[in-house]
C-alpha cells in the first residue's frame, strides 16, 4: 500500500500592509477634495484694500457677502435683499446680539452695502464689520 504524505494546506491571510495604504490613499484624496469644495462654496469677491484693518475672530462668524450684481449670500446661501433679515435670523438663532461680517466686492455700488446695513439695522443688528484686505506695503 502506498502513502501519500498529506501536503500542508496553506490557510488564507489578509494581508493588512496594501489595505492600510488604500485606506490612507482614500483618507487624502477625499481630504484634499474636501479643501477644493470648501472653497469653491463662496462667491469670489475681491475686497476693498485698507491699512489699518484688523483681524476678527467671531465664536460664529455670520458673514454677508455682497457681490457687485448677483445675489446675497448669508454663509454661503443665496438669498435676496428681501429675504435677507429672516437669512440673518435664521444663522443666528440662539445669539441675541450676532455680529455680523460683510464682505463686500470692491466693484459694488455703495448703494448696495448700505441697503444690506439698512435691512440689517430694522433686524435689530448693531455689530457690523466691514472685511478688507491688508494694503501691500
């Protein structure tokens, strides 16, 4: 009779090492898209130029942005020169006095900036700045 000497029988592995590179591949790529998306939210806006500006640091920035033609936005949302108190309400609830960021296009008529602090005056917003950029020297 013959023996047949039984072969080892190999058991499967995951191997860790290569999963670990694609998941930390995933990890930037979607990291590095989420930069993109960020900053492609807003409308681009170039802001008027000044030498004593100064630097803010809201605890909830509320920012109004106000281009030379197209509409308002209130933190990244469209809205109307209409609309725009409830917008601010709606940003701010649970902040009984918001301070509020407006962040002017240079080209916008000056009309336009003091209609938006007008409607932000009747919703009973007093903290109003004005965003700039530092002059180069």
């Amino acid at each position: 009779m013959i023996h047949f000497e039984e072969s080892q029988q190999r058991h499967a592995r995951i191997e860790i090492i290569p999963m670990i590179d694609v998941m930390m591949f995933l990890l930037v790529f979607f990291a590095l898209l989420s930069i993109n998306v960020i900053s492609a939210r807003g409308v681009q806006t170039n802001l008027p130029q000044s030498s004593t500006s100064t630097s803010i640091d809201p605890e909830k920035p509320l920012v109004v942005t106000v281009t030379r033609e197209g509409p308002l936005q209130v933190n990244g949302a469209d809205t109307t020169l209409a609309a725009l108190a409830e917008a601010v309400r709606g940003e701010a609830r649970g902040n009984p006095a918001p301070a509020v960021t407006l962040r002017t296009d240079e080209a916008a008529t000056m009309q336009r900036v003091i209609d938006v602090m007008d409607v932000l005056k009747h919703a009973s917003i007093t903290k109003v700045a004005i965003a700039t950029r530092s002059k180069p020297e």
